[in-house]
C-alpha cells in the first residue's frame, strides 16, 4: 500500500538523510538499478517540484537515465541499511543486479516504469524534463581541482545534471 504525502512536508527529512546519501533507481530492460547520492536539491521550477540529481558521466545510472528519462527517489524513514548502502554507493549495476543481491522489494511504480523500494520507503517518482552536462570551464577551479582533478580517477569525470519532475510522492507501507 503507498499513502501519497506532500513533498513539502517531508523536505527536511528528505535533505538530511540525502546529506548522508539516498538512492536513485533506474530501470531499463527489466533491469532495476539503484546508486546512492550525496549531492541533490528538492525545489520548484516551471511551476512544478523537482527533484534535481547530479551524475557522474560514469555511472552505469546515466546511461540508463538517458535512455529512459525516468527515476525514483529512493530515502529510508530511519537509518540507511550499511549493506544497502555499501553495495549502491560503492558497486556498478553494469556487472551485477545489486537489488536482487540485496534482496529488497520492489513495489511498482505509479507514474513511471521504475519501482519504488519497500524498504527505503519515502518515494519521489521522477521524470526528467531537463539535463545539463556541467560546463567545466564555469566550476570555481578549486572545486573542479577538488572533485574533477587532473590525473585523479575522475579527471574529466564531470557531472551531468537531471531535473526530475515529481510525479508522484509517497510512502510505501
Ligand atoms: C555517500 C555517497 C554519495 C554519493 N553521491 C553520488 C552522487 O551524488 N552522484 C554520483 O554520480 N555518484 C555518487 N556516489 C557514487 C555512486 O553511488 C557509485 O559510484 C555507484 O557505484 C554507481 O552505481 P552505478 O554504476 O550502478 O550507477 C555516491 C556514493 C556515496 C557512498
């Protein structure tokens, strides 16, 4: 059963527990992946709430979410599971179904085709409206040193920017 909810209301909980990371799932080809984010914002544009996440170029998530243009937002009541944490923030869904290692049910989606995780149960359906990769040339250069460094792994490893429209909010119980 999914109680809808008001956004709003749960904004605050939804950012601190992002600050501490939540999950981001995808589907395609009947494949559901989930990633951990640290880094999001919740707000309002062209008159409607959005979700708004940031992926590196390579995430196994952003292929997926540039075919599919659709996300849920995935966030736990109380404390983020460490094995579900581990797993997501640390392992690519390209090689291996880390939901169904995991063992974590999956509730269908309303609005989209992704489902929503009964375990993290705080639900944001999500439809990409806009995406902007990040131009380096406008990042402060001690952040773009700090996140993008050259001869680091993630030299030129830049973020791509998705605005999700929220379609639907809920809490799966
Ligand atoms: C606390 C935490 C926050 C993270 N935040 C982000 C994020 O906002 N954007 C991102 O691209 N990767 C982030 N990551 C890294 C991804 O979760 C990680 O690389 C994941 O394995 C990618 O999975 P995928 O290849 O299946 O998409 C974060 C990881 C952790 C542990």
């Amino acid at each position: 059963m999914k109680k809808e909810i008001n956004v709003w209301e749960y904004a605050q909980h939804i950012l601190e527990k992002m600050s501490k990371g939540i999950l981001l799932t995808t589907k395609a080809d009947g494949k559901v992946n989930s990633m951990v984010i640290g880094w999001g914002m919740l707000g309002i544009e062209w008159g409607t709430p959005v979700f708004i996440a940031y992926v590196r170029k390579s995430r196994y998530t952003k292929e997926i979410l540039d075919k599919t243009g659709e996300f849920t937002v995935n966030i736990p009541l109380g404390e983020m599971d460490k094995e579900i944490f581990t797993l997501c923030g640390t392992k690519s869904g390209r090689d291996r179904d880390k939901l169904a290692e995991l063992g974590l049910t999956l509730e269908e989606g309303e609005t989209v085709s992704v489902p929503a995780i009964k375990e993290l149960p705080l639900t944001l359906e999500c439809e990409v409206v806009y995406k902007q990769d990040q131009n380096p040339q406008a990042i402060d250069p001690q952040l773009d040193n700090r996140w993008y460094a050259k001869g680091t792994a993630h030299e030129g490893n830049y973020h791509t920017v998705y605005y999700g429209q929220i379609t639907k909010a809920y809490i799966v119980e």
